[in-house]
C-alpha cells in the first residue's frame, strides 16, 4: 500500500469463467493491499469463479445469466463504497505491482490513470494493430493523444466515473467509452506503461465482430463527445460538390441547375444540425454535472445533519446521567 494515501479504495475485477485467473492474483491483491474492498462480479459463470472468489474472502456479486464486461463494471461501481476505484481483468494478465505505479500516478492530481499495455503485452499483431488503429482515432476526436483506449486496468475517481454510469454499454466497450466521456468532461486523464502476462483461460473477446463494434461505439462517442466533427466533414463535401457542379454546368451549359443548390442547400442544412447537435450534447454534460453536484451536496447535508443528531443525542444522555 502507497503511504498517506489517505481515500478509500475498491478494486472491482469483472470475471466471467475466470477460475484459475482469480487463483493466480486475489490472494496477492489481499496481501498487498490488505485495507481495500475488492470486488468480484461473477458475470454468469458456468465454472467456479464465485466459489474460488468467496474462498479468497473478497466480496463477491453474481449476475444470474451473463450480462456483458460493462454491465459487471457497473455492478461493482453502484455496490463498490471507495473514494477511488481500481479497475482489472480477471484473467490474471494485470500484475499486482501495477496498481501501486497506478496509486503513486493517481496521486499526482489525476482523475484517470489508465495502463496502457506496450506491443509485446498485445495478444496477437491483429489484435494491436486493432488497438493502434482505435487509439488513433480517438486521439484525433478528443485532441489528446490516447495510449491505449481498450485497457481494462485503470483508477479512476470514484464520483466522477459514477456520473457516466448511464452512458456505459454492457459489452466490452466502456473502457472506450469512459475514456471519451473524461475527456468531454474536461477531467484530465493520464497514461502509465505497463506490462501484462499471457492471460490464463480463452479470450471472450470476438476479434471481428467486436472489433466492428468498437468502431460503432467510437463513432456514437464521437456525436456524444462533439457532433460537430461528424457533421461538419459532410457538409462540407456536399458544399463542395455542389461548387463544382456548379462551375460545370456553368462552363457547359452557362446556368445554375438545381442539383447544385440542393448540393449547397443540403451543406448549410446538414451544418446547422452539427451545430445544433453540439449545443444538446453540451446542455447534456452539464446537466451529468449538476446531478453530479447535486447528490454530492446531499450527501455532505445528509452527514452533517447526522452529526449534529448524534451530538445532540449523546449531550442528552449525558444530562440525564
């Protein structure tokens, strides 16, 4: 455990048939960080993960049928009770040593740190050319460069990630989608190198057919993150075959034919909804915000006023006395 870190944490591991996986790293993550509330959510397991977990002493949550690697990250986030929390696959591929880099990076002022896995750690050359291909995309939508979009082991702030729990899809895309959003939000993310080991058991992860989601997770990230970047290339595509339908039909028939002002039309209309759309998405996040705020206050009004009972209570008792 990192000395002065002075939050509580909860390290939430999403496993589904992750027996030996679990084998390989609870016990390591109960002897080096003894004070934390670990969590396993046991996504409809047909083997032995519950019971392999529960012997271990973590805290243990089962979905009654499979339900998806994001929907078990939320499970643990709505049940997990830490300041902080630490995210990690249950395959035994993210190594202990790494959550304290993790803890010392985080405590540097960070809202995110995220693990971003070399070539090497990668599966397979598809697998992180894939990788390479997502990260460069999304550095281009947020303006920042990502390092790895698809890591599963991160710490996050524990309120800031609870604000977005509406936005997360239940399959392997909310690391993805999380990324975006803290970045949207204005909360500052950072990266750490990390190694990972082979992972034990069979991936769960569909190369092709998950790969083919991820870009339309990417692509509905980027109307959420900033339409306007969607919206603005087509129209001005439009705008400009319309300019040069224009000047051909100028220079072959001498007039102004209305395919071009449909083409013109059509730019300035489709423009107009980017812009639009960019003012719903940001009245979007700052209503996330002021929830966010909101139940923060209560709960500080709500503890306050819990103090004040219980003072008021004990000088009762003591007057009586």
């Amino acid at each position: 455990m990192i000395p002065h870190f002075d939050k509580t944490v909860s390290i939430i591991i999403p496993a589904k048939n992750e027996e030996n996986g679990l084998k390989s790293i609870l016990l390591k993550l109960i002897q080096a960080f003894p004070t934390f509330e670990i969590i396993v959510v046991d996504d409809g397991s047909t083997d032995d993960t519950a019971t392999v977990a529960k012997t271990c002493g973590v805290k243990v949550v089962s979905h009654p049928y499979s339900m998806g690697n994001g929907a078990a990250i939320k499970t643990g986030a709505r049940i997990a009770h830490g300041d902080v929390f630490i995210f990690m696959d249950g395959d035994g591929q993210h190594q202990v040593e790494n959550i304290t880099h993790l803890l010392e990076k985080f405590q540097q002022g960070y809202d995110m740190v995220v693990g971003a896995r070399n070539r090497q750690s990668q599966a397979t050359t598809l697998r992180w050319f894939g990788n390479a291909f997502y990260n460069f995309i999304a550095s281009k939508i947020v303006g920042h460069p990502i390092l790895d979009l698809t890591s599963g082991c991160r710490i996050v702030n524990a309120n800031k990630f609870k604000e977005f729990l509406p936005l997360l899809p239940n399959g392997f895309s909310s690391p993805t989608t999380i990324t975006m959003a803290f970045y949207r939000s204005g909360y500052s993310v950072s990266y750490l190198p990390i190694e990972v080991k082979q992972r034990i058991g069979k991936s769960h992860l569909k190369p092709l057919s998950d790969g083919l989601r991820f870009l339309l997770i990417i692509y509905k990230m980027t109307i959420l993150y900033s339409p306007i970047k969607i919206f603005l290339p087509f129209a001005l595509i439009h705008l400009m075959a319309g300019l040069c339908n224009y000047a051909y039909t100028y220079i072959t028939l001498g007039r102004f034919t209305n395919m071009s002002a449909v083409l013109i039309s059509a730019s300035v209309i489709i423009f107009l909804i980017g812009l639009i759309s960019e003012q719903i998405t940001m009245l979007m996040y700052a209503e996330h915000h002021v929830n966010a705020i909101s139940k923060r206050r209560v709960k500080t009004r709500t503890k306050k006023n819990l103090r004040k009972f219980y003072a008021k209570v004990t000088k009762e008792n003591i007057k009586s006395h």
